[in-house]
C-alpha cells in the first residue's frame, strides 16, 4: 500500500538521514489517564495532535492547529520540506491516521502511517528506546495549507442533499443506529442525515489494514451507484480521529475528493439545531 509502511521496511531504513519518526498515538475514548506507550520506536518524537497541535481555542477536542502551529512545531521537531514523515501509535490503528491527515492538509505528501505500530514493532523483535528523542536540527517545513481537507459542520449540512456528495461515518455501527450511547457526555444519539456507515474497525485486521481487495470492495458496498472515483466523499466519526482512517483507505482506493469532519459528532451531536437520523444504513 502507498500510505502504509511494514515494520520491516521501516526497519531497513531507519538509517535514513531524512527519515522523521513520530508517535501520534492517543488514550482510547472512554479510558482515564495520559497516553503513556512502555516503549518508544528508536528516534521517534511525540506528535500531540490533543495538545501541541491542537487548535486550545476550540472548546471541540483536538481540532487542526493553524498553519503557522504546525509550521512552528514542525521546524522545531527537524521536519524538512524533503523529510520522510512515518507515523505510528502503540497499537493497531487508531490514531496514526489522524497525524498523517494533518500533514496532507499542510501541503506535505511524504508522509506514511506504519502498519501494526508499536506492537507489531515489538513482536518481530526491533529495538526500541525508553524516552521520546529530541531533534536539535530546525527543519525548514512551512505549512501550504490545502482546502477542504478539513471541513465544518456548515460544510456537512450543504452536502447532505447533494447527489454528489457522501459521508461515510466511521463509528461502531450501534452508534451510528444510534442504539448505543455515545462516550462523551450531552450527545445525542443517531447520525447525520443521508450518511452512511462503514466502521473502521470493519476494514482491520487485528489493528492492521485488511488487504487492499477487501477494503476497495468494503468502500464500493457502501457506495453502491456512487462508487465513482469523483465522487465527493465526507468522513465523520466522533471527534475527528478515526474518519482519518476512512480518508487514508479511500486515498488508497484512489478516491481523489476527500473531506474530514474535524468537528465530528462531537461537536454534531451536541447542537440541537443540526439534525439526526437512527435507524438502518441504507446500504446494509
């Protein structure tokens, strides 16, 4: 795949002086404390997308920093115009798409997400390190900011009644029904309307991507008559996280007109004057 590394590969390369490793893994949603990993990959740096490159005045969780921030942040981590950015988490896949999103949404392509993270890094017996690495080089990275790469809730409203527009929610099915409760407090229950559910945890394997024939055909199931290439695609989940996952397969199917709901449900579930929907997925 090209928006995912093997350990393996990684392995090989990490030698490379313009190789970049960052740790953008998180504390799953319903769980207490600081995100914490027993070990770190060697050279890797901590990307905190929930704190350093989070936009603090928003009082939604974790919404995209401005261009500048992440300029700021990333000259001072040694991030060059020409670095090749790897991104993994402690476990699976979660929260490294979300690192790899915000870099697509800065202008910078070079990045990819490693497969099976941390763990699948320690199973085939790696070396780590006990600490983050600091990088003492200022990189030269400076933000191009790309539109409509993350979106709003105005943004989701206006495509709700476009023939020509999708959103794929990347919650657990009985959260999109809206069956179960959501994790956050004063959120309603259900989904937005016209959207269509595709789990991200439906296009895994133990944490790590499906093959790329099973997830090509989970996104045209979803899609059915609308699973043209141009077709406009919106991702939502609860805070903008796991959409990301969604935005990295459908980069991988080649789906070209993609969109992050940074907002999520999170901030769709707690304005009652947006609207919902529960019941069935149409496409199921």
């Amino acid at each position: 795949m090209k928006n995912i590394v093997t350990c393996q590969w990684l392995n090989e390369h990490l030698n490379d002086p313009k190789l970049i490793i960052f740790d953008a893994g998180m504390v799953r949603p319903g769980k207490l404390g600081e995100y914490k990993p027993e070990a770190k990959l060697p050279n890797a740096q901590r990307f905190d997308f929930k704190k350093q490159l989070a936009d603090q005045d928003n009082p939604l969780p974790h919404t995209m920093c401005s261009a500048e921030q992440f300029t700021q942040q990333m000259q001072l981590m040694g991030v060059d115009k020409d670095s090749l950015v790897i991104i993994y988490e402690d476990q699976g896949l979660f929260s490294a798409a979300r690192g790899w999103w915000m870099f697509k949404a800065m202008g910078f392509d070079n990045v990819k997400v490693l497969g099976g993270g941390l763990a699948k890094w320690q199973s085939l017996g790696y070396l780590t390190q006990i600490e983050y690495s600091r990088h003492y080089h200022k990189g030269n990275f400076v933000a191009k900011p790309r539109v409509g790469y993350f979106i709003d809730a105005a943004a989701v409203f206006q495509g709700i009644d476009d023939e020509h527009t999708v959103l794929l929610d990347a919650r657990g099915y009985q959260r999109y029904l809206g069956e179960m409760a959501e994790p956050r407090a004063g959120m309603r229950s259900g989904h937005i309307p016209n959207s269509r559910a595709l789990p991200f945890v439906e296009l895994l394997n133990d944490g790590e991507a499906k093959p790329f024939a099973d997830i090509k055909a989970a996104f045209e199931a979803v899609l059915g008559d609308q699973a043209d290439l141009q077709t406009t695609l919106q991702f939502s989940c609860g805070s903008g996280v796991t959409a990301c996952i969604l935005a990295l397969f459908a980069d991988e199917c080649g789906y070209e007109n993609l969109h992050v709901y940074d907002g999520s449900w999170s901030e769709w579930g707690g304005r009652d004057e947006l609207p919902i929907e529960t019941g069935p997925c149409p496409s199921r």
